[in-house]
C-alpha cells in the first residue's frame, strides 16, 4: 500500500470520509457498500500503463558534422543536406 499515486490516495481519503460519514449514522450496508466501492475505485486507479517514453533519434550533418534531427531538411550551421 506504499506505492499508491496521487489518484489513488484521493480515492483512499474520499472513500475513508465516505466511509466515516456513514458510520456515524449507523449505516452499515453503505459503509460497506463505500468500502467495496472505494476498494474498486483504488484498484481501477492503479491498473493504468505507465506512459510511453518516446526517444528522439539525432542524426549528424555529413557537411560540419553538428547534431540535428532528421526531420530537419538542411543544417543550420553549414546548409547541407546530407544527414548521416
């Protein structure tokens, strides 16, 4: 339980209010009807793919020989064309 995110802990902490809340009333099947929910809510929560890391290729100008990128149509040191 360490390793919660930030959406998480406020399923946690909106759950434990909730949770709260209906027991001071002495409603027991929807304090245990929060719980079930707020248990789903933190697990949902926490199946989510981590995002991906997109790297940017560099390629070097076959001209100066400065690092560009390969969308670049020529160099801006020397005006060549011929990435590497």
């Amino acid at each position: 339980m360490g390793n919660l995110n930030r959406k998480q802990w406020r399923a946690v902490w909106i759950t434990l209010v909730a949770v709260l809340l209906c027991a001071a009333v002495a409603w027991w099947w929807a304090t245990l009807a929060v719980l079930v929910a707020g248990g789903v809510a933190v697990w949902k929560l926490g199946s989510a793919a981590p995002p991906e890391i997109a790297t940017v290729k560099s390629v070097r100008c076959g001209g100066c020989g400065a690092i560009g990128e390969p969308h670049w149509k020529s160099c801006p040191r020397c005006g060549a064309t011929n990435w590497v």
